[in-house]
C-alpha cells in the first residue's frame, strides 16, 4: 500500500475513533441533564400540587440505571482495548 494512501487510511481511524468517543460523551452528558430535569420536575410537581407524583421519579431512575450501563460499557471497552494491545 503506497505511504499517503496508508497516512490517510490511519488518520481516518483516528478521526473515526474521536467521533466515537465523542458521541459517547455527549451521550452520557444527555443522560446526565435528563436525569436532572426529571428530579427537578418530580420536585416541582411535589411542591406545587402536593402529590407524590411517580413518573418523574422512575424516569430519573431509567436515566440514572441507563448512565451507569453506558459508564460501565465505556470503561469495559477501554479495558478490552489495552488488553488487546498488550497482547500485540
């Protein structure tokens, strides 16, 4: 394989590896501000009109279980990563 040809094919796995990192932070960034409207919204709907109202409170919970799995499946890939380099 001629050296540009090569030099580009790797700067485009670089570039394909940054975008996927990026989109699994924004991912658990999105996680993260959802997360928190929800507990706010179950808190105003439970001051303002007095009821213990659920759908809020078991969303934020969905959005808390879904950031920890997204969190657990990042740091599992990482590891997955490193072993396979120092396997190389």
């Amino acid at each position: 394989m001629p050296k540009d040809v090569q030099k580009d094919y790797i700067l485009a796995l670089r570039y394909d590896n940054v975008m996927k990192k990026r989109r699994e932070l924004k991912t658990l960034l999105w996680l993260v501000v959802l997360f928190i409207v929800s507990i706010i919204v179950h808190s105003a709907v439970h001051k303002f009109f007095k009821i213990e109202e659920p759908f809020f409170f078991l969303l934020a919970l969905l959005f808390a279980l879904a950031f920890a799995f997204v969190l657990l499946y990042i740091v599992i890939r990482f590891i997955i990563k490193r072993i396979r380099k120092r396997v190389r």
